[in-house]
C-alpha cells in the first residue's frame, strides 16, 4: 500500500511537464529558455548521479512519484555527485535526503560496473540544469533495507517523492518514464543475482 504526501505545491504541479528528475529546485532551470538545437544539446556532457535501487526483505523495490509530475512518474533515489565527494557517499546521503532512510539501516550490496548514461528530451535538456547536460551518467548502488517501512520518511527537507511503495522489479519497469527504461532495464539486469 502506498504511503503519501500530498502538498500545495505538488497539486499545483510544481514545474509543469517540463521537469524530469531533477527535483524542483529553481537554480537548476536556465534563466532563460532559448531553444536549442539538438546538435548543441548533443555536444553537452552528462551530469554526474547516482541511482540507488533499495530493496525490501522481501525482494521489492522502493520507487517514488515524482512530485514535481502532473502524470503518474515514478522513479528510484537519484541525485547529483557533488564535487569531490565519492559516488558511494553520494549514494547514501542522497538516499537520506530523498527517503529519510539513514545508512544505518542499510547495506550496500552491489554497485554496477559502469557509469550508465541516459539523454534527456531534447525539449526538456534545455530547460534544465541551466541547459548545462544533456542528461545524466549514472553509477548505480543496490541497497538491501533492514529497517521497517514507519522508518522511511519522504517528508524531507526538500520532498521529491509525493508517495512511495514497494514494487516487485519486473512492475517497477512498467512505471519508468519511457527515456530512462533503457538504464532501468540494465540495472535490474545486472543485478539480477540479487533480486
């Protein structure tokens, strides 16, 4: 059953339809929405991520709804690499600030080999990140919860999620939004041992 939080802001759509995974914080938009071809957007470089696939003990995968979303979009933790700090550490804190699970009650089981990249629309790469990325290069951690879901908290200092559940993998890929299915599918893949 899903939990949820329901905000004025989440009702009013936040952002609108052209915000994808980035969360709803305003220095991530240009200041200005000139068009950009998509040669200019495919010269862009990735931005740096992690993704974080947490799985119950039951062998389900935590997913969000995107509050920033006027559909129905949901998605595993992600976020941003900060300069100088370890995708691992990245993977935790961002995990703690999304979800309110702290590293303590979780284990890192498995990390994928490679950084998966995955573009963004090209109508939406230009509208955020200040047009920066053309999209994200993601180093993905798969963590076991060894808590209880009352610990899970997507009432966070700065929400992303409006709701959380669990999902068994296979009807977690059904959810993704279709330009990040291709990275989604290779996650479960490669941690297919584990689930």
């Amino acid at each position: 059953m899903p939990l949820s939080l329901k905000t004025p802001r989440q009702a009013a759509g936040a952002f609108g339809a052209g915000c994808c995974d980035v969360g709803w914080r305003e220095e991530m938009f240009r200041e200005s929405d000139a068009p950009m071809t998509p040669e200019e957007i495919e010269k862009l470089p990735y931005r740096p991520c992690v993704g974080i696939m947490v799985l119950n003990a039951k062998g389900e995968v935590f997913v969000g709804q995107r509050m920033d979303r006027d559909y129905d979009a949901w998605q595993m933790p992600q976020g941003g690499v900060d300069k100088g700090e370890e995708p691992r550490d990245a993977a935790l804190r961002e995990l703690e600030e999304e979800t309110g699970i702290t590293r303590d009650l979780v284990s890192i089981e498995a990390q994928t080999a490679e950084w998966l990249p995955y573009d963004l629309p090209h109508d939406v790469a230009p509208k955020i990140w200040k047009g920066r990325y053309r999209g994200q290069e993601q180093m993905w951690f798969l963590l076991r919860f060894n808590g209880t879901d009352d610990q899970v908290n997507i009432q966070t200092e700065i929400p992303e999620f409006s709701s959380w559940r669990w999902l068994a993998p296979a009807e977690m890929l059904d959810g993704i939004v279709p330009f990040k299915r291709e990275v989604y599918t290779r996650v479960v893949k490669e941690f297919s041992e584990y689930l």
